[in-house]
C-alpha cells in the first residue's frame, strides 16, 4: 500500500494540482502559524514555545482557529485561577496533558517531556522552526495524499516507523525538487488535497 516509489509518484500527482494560491499559502502556513503563537504567548507573557507545545498537544481534531482560541482561554483560566475545572473541545486526554504544561510551567519553570508522539512534536517543530528544513508532518491527510487514497483516521492504517519514513522522506525529496521546504510543501499539498476531496462532494 505505501511504497516509496508509489509515494513519490502520489506526492507529485497532488502538488501539480496546486493552485498559486494554495501554493502562496501553504509556503507561509507555518510562519503564519508562529504569528499567532506568538501573539498569545505576549498576551498572556509564558514563552512562545509552551504555547506552540499547548496548541501542539491538543490539535488533533481541532481546527487552527479554534485551537488558537482553545490555548488562549486555557491560560486565561490559569491567570484566573480555575485552570483545574477547564474542558474545552477535541480529545479531552490532550486538553490535560496541555493544562498539564501550563501548571509546570507556572510552578517548575519548564514543561519537558509530556508532548510525545511524531505528529504533534512534528507540528511543534514546524511552528517553531518554520524557517528551516522540518520532518513534515504525517497526519490523514498526508498519509491519504502519499498513500494515493482517501482515509479517516477511523480508515488509516497504523503508522509504524517503516511507513513514517517513506512519507516523510518521499514528501522531502519531492520538496527539495521544487524549490521547497518539507513542511511547506506538506502544507501545500494538504490544502491541494482538501479542496480536491471537497470537489468530488465528500467530507474532509
């Protein structure tokens, strides 16, 4: 099912139907995505990095815009002093494991070790390190678009080590053919890939 050979050829299928502009704004979705870190990080006055870790953890799921507003009320809420009684939206084992950041932080000074996992600590490299080459991330749709085939994630196969390094790789050479880096043209083709799928009238 996953072959570097067929990734590469399904990699580049998808990035040729880029339009400009999705390639216009998948180039600079991470930076953009640093900006808005960056904004909440000043409001609230904790480093950029626990907020990028905050939205990282909890992103599965949520939507960016949602997820920027998600990481803001959750410090709001600690500022507040009633972080412990905090929901929010997605899967709520994330949104402890980033009320769990935020409490150690406040109290130890550092939050290492408790975002784990490729895509999340992908997505947090990215933000953090728009500007150089990242490990793209292997969400569905990265998986769907390498893959050559539409999945869920109740329909994607397991990623296992084997399969993360095809993608990953296959999704770098192609990149660094056109002039790309990694994360930008994962963010390119995700956009691609979305509004292909929504062509044919089915649901991202």
């Amino acid at each position: 099912m996953i072959s570097y050979s067929r990734s590469l050829r399904n990699i580049r299928k998808v990035a040729d139907q880029a339009t400009p502009e999705e390639v216009l704004e998948g180039k600079f979705w991470y930076p953009q995505a640093y900006q808005d870190c960056l904004r909440v990080a000043e409001e609230y006055e904790v480093p950029v990095e626990l907020v990028v870790d905050i939205i990282s953890v909890t992103s599965p799921t949520i939507r960016w815009e949602r997820n920027i507003t998600l990481s803001g009320a959750m410090l709001k809420t600690h500022r507040e002093g009633r972080l412990t009684e905090f929901i929010g939206d997605g899967y709520q084992r994330n949104i402890e494991k980033a009320k769990e950041m935020i409490w150690r932080f406040f109290e130890f000074g550092e939050w290492g070790g408790i975002l784990s996992g490729p895509k999340v600590t992908s997505f947090a490299n990215c933000i953090l390190h728009y500007s150089r080459p990242q490990l793209p991330v292997v969400d569905v749709r990265a998986f769907s678009i390498a893959a050559g085939k539409r999945y869920t994630v109740q329909t994607m196969p397991s990623v296992n080590s084997n399969r993360l390094w095809i993608i990953r790789r296959a999704f770098t050479e192609v990149a660094e053919s056109r002039g790309f880096l990694p994360q930008e043209l994962q963010a390119i083709t995700w956009l691609t890939w979305r509004r292909l799928v929504a062509e044919k009238g089915e649901k991202i």
